[in-house]
C-alpha cells in the first residue's frame, strides 16, 4: 500500500479509487471546502457493503463512482453508519431506492439507530451488538466492530477489515484542512517540536495542527479521545481511512494517535472555567 502515499499526485479523486483487496474509496473532492467526505465501498465477489455512504447532495458522484467499479448496486448487502450525522447518513434513502431490496441491512449502534430513523430509512436494522461485533460475507471475510464511545458519538464504532487490514476510523483521525489529499504521510521528524521545524524549513503549514484543530472541536473531551485512541491501539492495520480529510498510512497514523493522547484540552476541556 505504499505505493498511494508515494504517488498521491497521480491520484484521479474524479473517479472511484481502489485501495486494495476489493476497497475503494468513493468519495467526493469538494475543493471549496476544508470538510472532505469519504465514503468507502467493499466488494467481495457478489457482495457488497458501503460504508459511511455520505450526504445526499454528494450521493449523484458517489453512486456515479460506485457504478464505475461495475459493481451493480443490487449486490449491496448492508449500509454500515459509525454514527448518525448527516454528512453520513443524509442519502441513506437515495442508496435504498438504488439498491431496492428489502433484505438490505443498516448496520450501526442502538444509540444510533434511535436518529437514523428519522432520515426515513426503511432497511432491516441491525444492531452492532446483535452482531456480536462482527459482519461477515459469505466468503468468510470478516469486518470488526471496535466501540469508540463518544468519538464523537455516545455509539461510535470504527470497522477494520480483517483482509485488507483498513482502519475505517469515522471522525477519529479526521480532519478540517483545505490542503488536502486523498493520501497523506507525515514527513518523517513532524512532531517532534512545535512549532514543526521540519515543516517550517519547507514553508509549508503543517497539517498537525489542522489535526488537533479538528479533535478540539468534534470531540467531547479529552478523556473521551484518550479512550477511544486506546481501544484501536493494537489493532494491526496498515492504512486508517477516516471519514473527512486524508486516508493515513499506518506510521503516520501512530504517530498522530500518539500526539492526540497527549492533549488535555479537547472539547470541553478546552472552555475557560467560567465557560463550562
């Protein structure tokens, strides 16, 4: 996979993207704005599952880059949501007129599900709990359910594939930054000082603080984050794809954990005392 963070700038983000073992990112590029969303499609033989598939404005260039894969939307078998926000849940109904079946599963927390409904979806719900925390294909391909509780959702869930060894991290790891790229590897040293003098001798705004800039703002507390960052720990993935800003190889990705853990005023935390 570390072809992708060598060759970003060779990427096509006009058209669906393969990630490798049947993953593709089919996202939309929206150059105007710092908030990129990423849904992701897996497909296994006759199968498939989208997760996180977006808001309804993007659903036309999301589905336009899902058919690209030739992939029929008929093989969908499940709508996986780590929560219930609208940038990823808004066309919820747009993919079940698509797909038209009604053993379409949509899978997320119970706590989510309360909010889901209110887009008007009419799929079989099922719970992540109900699933014992994992979904599989008929082919024995395994996606893992880890709960990151009020990140930043009190159901939050990220999905890593056991094949293609892909973190889907939802928020966690998310970022606010109109310098993006669909792939994005931390210079070696970034970090390491603040302000970063490795991306100081290159005058370039280094993008760490978009990333800490972001958890500030969508995560609830810094207790909250540390959790979450926890429960991941020892997950071996090789890429964390997030569901706004870059998709992360696994150095970059520890690294950045690492720097997050380290924050004390993420959310509320970050209120001055009269505020809170």
């Amino acid at each position: 996979m570390k072809e992708f963070f060598l060759s970003n700038n060779k990427v096509d983000c006009e058209q669906s993207v393969h990630l490798g073992s049947g993953v593709w990112w089919v996202g939309f590029q929206d150059e105007a704005s710092g908030l990129h969303c990423n849904p992701y499609l897996i497909i296994d033989g006759d199968e498939a599952v989208v997760i996180d598939g977006g808001s309804r404005p993007d659903f036309p260039v999301v589905m336009m880059k899902i058919l690209e894969t030739g992939l029929n939307p008929a093989n969908i078998i499940a709508l996986i949501y780590d929560h219930y926000d609208p940038d990823l849940c808004g066309s919820i109904p747009n993919f079940e007129e698509m797909i038209n079946k009604p053993d379409l599963k949509l899978i997320s927390s119970g706590f989510s599900h309360t909010f889901i409904r209110h887009y008007g979806a009419s799929s079989q719900f099922a719970r992540i709990a109900d699933l014992n925390f994992h979904f599989k294909f008929s082919s024995g391909r395994t996606l893992e359910f880890i709960t990151t509780p009020y990140c930043h959702s009190r159901g939050s869930f990220v999905v890593y594939d056991t094949r293609s060894k892909i973190l889907f991290s939802g928020d966690l790891f998310g970022t606010y930054d109109k310098d993006w790229s669909l792939f994005y590897s931390f210079p070696d040293g970034c970090g390491v000082q603040e302000p970063c003098l490795i991306c100081a001798a290159k005058a370039a705004n280094c993008r760490l603080k978009s990333y800490k800039d972001f958890h500030r703002i969508t995560m609830p507390s810094s207790r909250a984050l540390r959790y979450g960052l926890a429960k991941i720990k020892d997950t071996p993935y090789e890429m964390v794809a997030s569901q706004h800003g870059s998709i992360l190889d696994r150095r970059s990705a520890l690294m950045l954990a690492e720097k997050l853990a380290q924050l004390d005023d993420i959310g509320i935390d970050n209120l001055m005392p009269e505020e809170r």
